[in-house]
C-alpha cells in the first residue's frame, strides 16, 4: 500500500494533532495502557524490574524496510517483530515498547491507521504493551523507530561472545530469498526457541541474522578463528542458492554455537521434541583455518548499511 | 553547521558501515559502555530496576528541531536534553538511552562527529550511558530519535494529572523567544528542580512546556475547569510579549499545579534557597471559569504538530 496520498482531506494534515493522538489511540486500543502506565505523560512508568532487563530499537523506513507491496498493517508489525527477533536472540521476552514516529504530512490516514492496527495487533499477540510514543513530521519521509523493552527468560542472557574453537555453528530455519517471499515481513521472531536455547548451557553464543549470515556470522566468530561452514549442509529457502542464503539478509533467524563437547544427537532429539515444525541445523565449526571445501566468507557481503 | 557535505570524500557513505560503527564507538567514547551492557549485541543489557522505571522518545529532525544555525554538537545535546526534560517533568533521574539515527548518505563525517561529541559530553554531564543504537539511511534526512529510560529519583513520580480547584499555576525560568535567542539547544533540562518539586507534598501535578504554555498547560487542566492566567505574572523571557511566552514553545521549563492549602511563601523560600537563580512563578489559578481581567487561552495556540 502506498503511504502517500493525493487527497489532502485524506492526508494526515489534513487530521490535525488532536484528531490524530485521539484517532491512533483508538487504532492501537487495547495495546496501548492509559498513562501514566502507557501514552499521554512526559514519560510513561514502567514496573520494576528484578532480574536483568533488556533494551534494543530497530526502525522501519519506506524505500528501505517497506515499500507499497507490503501492506500497512504488515509494516506495523514488521516493526515490532524485527525488535521482537533482537530479543529472541538473547533469550529475552519483551515488556514494553516506544514508538517514535516521522512522517510527511501527506501520509493517508488510512495507511496510518493501517499501520497502528497491524502494529497493535502484534503487540497484544506478542503481550507488548505500547507505552509511550512520539509524532514528528518531515518532509518526504515514512518511518518509525521503536525501541524494545525485554527481560531474561532464564537465568542467563545469551550474547555474542563466547564461541569457541571446535564449536559448532547451528542455524534455526530457512536462509535466503526474504525479499522475494516476503518472509521479511511475514516472518514469525524466534521468541520461543531463543528462550529454549537460552536454557541450554551447551548453547554459548546466540545472535539473529538480519543483514545475511555471510556478514552477521563475524559478529559471533571468536578473534584469531574463522566460521567454517559447509555448504551443502546450509538450510537454504526453497529457489535460493549459497549466495542467496548467505547473502540476502532479513532471516530473521537464529545462529548459534553450540560448544564442541554437546551431545548433539541428544540436542536435535530435545528440539524436535520441542519445535517439530523448525529446523535446526548445524551448518560448521569454528576453526583456527579454513579446512578444504569450507566456504569462504570473505568471497560474499551481506547487507551494507550506508552504502 | 550544514549537515550535508557536497564531497563524496567527507561523506558518512564514503566512510562506509564499518569503520562509522568504529569511529562513532570512539566518538561516544566513556559515554557508551561495552556490550552487552552497551552497544555491539542484539541488546544492550540492563540492571535490575527496584522502583518504578521512566520511559520517554523524542527526536530532533533537520528543518524541525535545528537548522544550519546550530552546531552539530549542540543538536546532540539537545536531543538528549528534550527527553531529560520529559524525565525532570515527572521527578525522575536518568538511568540509560538508547538513540536511533536516520541519515543522508551525503551526511558529512564531520558534522556526525559533532552530533556524537555533543551527545556523548551531556550524556557523561548526567551520567547517562548510550547503550543501544542503530543507524539506518534514508534519503534527504538527517534525524534522530532518543529513547531515554529513567528512574523515580523519590518515593513518587509526579504525574500531569492531580490539579483540583483552586490549585494554583506555577513555572519555572522564563518564558517565550526559544528560538531567536538560542535557548531551545542552549537549555538545561530542570532534572534538579523536577526532583526537588517532586518531593514537595504540596506540589500536585507538573509537566514540561515544550509547544508553548497556552497549547501544553490544557493537559494539566482538570476537567470541568479552566487555566486562568494573570498576564502581568508571566515570566517573560527579555523582548518577549505575552504572546510569545505563551506561544513561541520549546522552553523546556516546568509548570505545577500547587495545593490550594500550601503554605506559599514557605515554597517559595525553601525554592529560593535551594535554587537562587531560578525564578518560580505563580502565575495563575485553576477555577470553574474565567475571572475579570484573566488571559483567554483559547485564544492563543502553541505549536501544532503535523500541521
């Protein structure tokens, strides 16, 4: 759906401020708490926390994240799920979310409500409340920044480090072809199975695949070792080859190492057992060089941001 | 300082993803601790919060919030400023910020180190870590959103509502001319203040004035009744009429509603000792209608977003 319309009366502008914070009250309904607990205070009050919290943002911008093939409401909720999967990838659940919004002032109100119901949609099935917000306007431009408040499942936050060599490198899912599938937006975030992964002490190190493994992989690969991974064990998206699944970006899926010692048959019968749906599968290891026939990173890019 | 540069050479996008993420990490410098307590996994992690937690966004956007007049270094000052102003409102402390930043390729290196030295100096200034952050790159834009998380600095956050009948109206500092004389980046957020009036029992309601007084003090307004302002009270900013400090916003001061029964001139010498270059203003009462003589407020309208 294109964000923009022609008709000023149907223009965001045309609304005005007060109909506008009245009207995405409505759309976001339920999702959305009264202040001072959710919008419409300086700030909103969250509850105290006990254990370690969470905090991440992601946005969503026309032209980039979107554009007029993804429906409105799927962009709402594109916007949070993204967020959602950062969590997921720590082994987090959300508690709350802000959303700061830039739009030009030609933007149609039905996009925008469309947005919102698709935004609070996923927020209520997610358990999300939206609790605080902000409407600016700028010329030329749709987007939308939210930041995520989450906190541990378990006892312990997975982050990156920790690999180490002799590891094996495991993948949830499918890589590849997001785009032309749409699974960029119709993607489900791994809420559950980062969660359970968490859980699991052979599991050392965990991120999500957001800008293709090819690039994202670096991040979770000790220094002085390198990724080596096979490829013919690469869950690849049915029409997508290496490269694509490398290279595509926007999985949206897990990577993780799983430590050298695992009982790795006993790992994949715990996860069947628990995701039936979902592959997991180990793609290599962590090696101090490249053994012969490993793929060699260096030779794909992933999504470069500011290019 | 102009955001955009005409040279490839001095751009963000000539430097390239990598070595941006490189220079804004020694840009940030103390300001931003390591992952995962900062940037450089999916989240940044938290610590446990005991009381209750303060959650605020807002942007600054080139042509909105600043323009060539304002060096870049203040630009990130007042981003971060704006929401401590929304925490100061509500009695809080700052505990975190996470920033999100949607850039022009053709943003000059320079002009984003500016933005993060000045972020970074008034984030190290009230000790807020940058812990999270995403960059993304949109055309023709230069903006960024904060989100700024906080604490209750007593045993209670002062909300925008609990003003009754006869409450009196009172502000902080000077009012009007934010723009013509700078004050709108050159402010410092009321984060004393605020705490202070928050543990004053007579102090009721309070928020922060940012699109002007006659638009904002509606939200502190009870209903059923009106502001009713004494014009010759107003603490006029030097040059500025009636009008403009009720009009001209972004003055990041704080109106109160304090209890009819409060002792006033106790507050107002406890307030002079613990603040003596501040003004605090009594500047009218809530009532059921509007007595001989009062500012008609509906005749006067602050700034107005989306217009």
């Amino acid at each position: 759906m294109h964000p923009f319309t022609k008709r000023h009366a149907d223009s965001v502008s045309a609304l005005g401020e007060e109909r506008l914070i009245a009207a995405l009250r409505r759309w976001l309904g339920a999702a959305s708490p009264r202040a001072p607990f959710g919008i419409g205070d300086d700030c909103a009050v969250l509850a105290p926390a006990r254990g370690p919290q969470l905090i991440t943002v992601d946005p969503v911008i026309y032209g980039r994240h979107f554009d007029d093939r993804v429906p409105a409401r799927a962009v709402g909720a594109k916007l949070l799920k993204r967020n959602l999967s950062d969590l997921a990838a720590m082994g987090g659940r959300p508690t709350a979310a802000v959303l700061a919004l830039t739009l030009d002032a030609r933007v149609s109100v039905a996009w925008l409500e469309g947005f919102y119901r698709g935004l609070a949609a996923c927020a209520r099935r997610y358990g999300v409340p939206v609790v605080g917000g902000d409407i600016a306007q700028a010329d030329g431009i749709v987007a939308a920044s939210l930041t995520l408040v989450g906190a541990a499942t378990g006892t312990r936050v997975l982050t990156r480090s920790g690999a180490r060599q002799g590891d094996w490198i495991a993948v949830t899912g499918r890589l590849g072809g997001s785009l032309r599938t749409g699974h960029h937006f119709k993607f489900t975030p791994r809420l559950d199975e980062g969660a359970w992964l968490a859980r699991r002490p052979e599991v050392r190190a965990m991120m999500d695949v957001s800008d293709g493994l090819a690039k994202d992989l670096h991040a979770l690969t000790p220094p002085g070792l390198v990724a080596a991974l096979d490829a013919a064990a690469l869950p690849c998206r049915a029409g997508c080859d290496v490269r694509a699944a490398l290279v595509d970006g926007e999985d949206y899926e897990l990577v993780l190492a799983v430590s050298a010692q695992a009982d790795l048959p006993a790992l994949a019968r715990a996860w069947r057992r628990a995701f039936p749906r979902t592959a997991l599968t180990v793609i290599g290891r962590f090696a101090r060089a490249l053994p012969p026939g490993a793929i060699d990173l260096r030779a794909y890019h992933g999504y470069e941001h500011l290019r």
